[in-house]
C-alpha cells in the first residue's frame, strides 16, 4: 500500500476504534512497507528467519553474488555447498531448494498469487516447506499489497495492540484477532500502525 491508502484506511479505522485514534494522534502515520513478488523475496524471507536483521543482509549479498540473475533455476545449478559457505544453514538450505525446485517444476507459481483470494495465496504459500503462516501473511501485505491482513502471529503486533487497547494480561493469537475483526476490510493498515505503535508507544 502507498502512503495515500495506508493514511486513508486508517482515518477510517479511527472512526470506528477510539484507541487507534488516540494512538494515530499520538504518533502519525507508520511508512509503506513495499517488497517486490517473486523468488527474491521468498528466498529472503527464508534467509531472514530467526537471524539478526543485519546478518540476513549480509547474508543475502553474498546470495546476491551467488545468484546475479535471483531465478529459480540458477538456485539448482549451484555447486554442492555453495549456500553453505554464503552463510545458510542446512535447513535454510533445504528450503531453498525447496521453493526453487517447486517453482522449476511449475508445482508453485508466485504470479498465480495475485490471482487469488487471501486464503488461497496463504495456503499455496504455506504448502512450501519452510514457510508457515506468518510468512505467507506478511507476503500477502508487503508485495502483494492485500488491504485485510493480520499476522495474529507476529507477537510485537499482539503486544503493541495490548497496549493500545490498555490490558492487563497478554494477548494469544485468537484473542488479538477477535479484538481487531472490527478493522476489516482494513486491517492491513492496523497492522503497520501497531508495528508503528510498538515502537514509538509511551511505556
């Protein structure tokens, strides 16, 4: 989503969810969050995982070299090893190669995602070894710029709507969800602000 549509969803969001319009009054409006489709960004997302954000990217430099062009195809034809000594662990590795034998065999097309409703993208995503659904949630709004998505599993989401909303006690998966079921068809929007929040919030 561009800035234009994340600040209008939101204005919306705000008349119906007095806490978000506080918080927004508080804090401005979170920044777009853009990743392309394709391979790249599901092979980063598997480079990403569980690492510092400053060593996945220096992990994915070194892939970058590996891999000039970022196809699938090129993923197989690397020499035995050579994920590895770019920095992925074996698992990663598997991953990998995982996705990009899938998309070689044509079992998993990322231009199809756009094509379907959210449910079906999640679930072709999540098909993949290696990506649950935090992953295909998080594709679904950065690159494919779906309007109605949110990670209940992203926990700084469910801690910063804990706070926004003033509870005492955590929030789990199903519960953050039912509390932000009156955001849709915006919820998108309500994510990145609570990303936001999680950030800039007053302790």
């Amino acid at each position: 989503m561009n800035q234009g549509k994340i600040n209008r969803h939101l204005r919306a969001l705000a008349k119906v969810d007095n806490d978000l319009r506080q918080g927004l009054a508080l804090l401005g409006y979170p920044k777009p969050r853009i990743r392309v489709e394709g391979f790249e960004t599901f092979l980063s997302t598997i480079v990403g995982q569980q690492i510092s954000t400053a060593a996945a990217a220096a992990i994915m430099i070194r892939v970058r070299n590996l891999l000039p062009d970022m196809e699938a195809a090129s993923v197989l034809k690397l020499p035995q090893g050579a994920l590895r000594q770019a920095g992925l662990s074996g698992r990663k590795v598997e991953y990998v190669e995982g996705l990009a034998r899938a998309m070689v065999e044509q079992r998993f097309d990322p231009t199809s995602l756009s094509r379907m409703d959210d449910r079906s993208a999640i679930d072709a995503i999540t098909a993949l070894k290696g990506f649950g659904p935090w992953s295909a949630e998080i594709y679904l709004m950065f690159s494919l710029q779906r309007s109605d998505i949110f990670p209940a599993g992203d926990l700084a989401l469910r801690i910063a709507l804990q706070k926004l909303k003033r509870l005492k006690q955590p929030l789990n998966e199903k519960q953050a969800t039912e509390l932000v079921q009156p955001w849709s068809p915006y919820r998108s929007a309500g994510s990145l602000f609570l990303w936001h929040y999680y950030r800039g919030a007053p302790t």
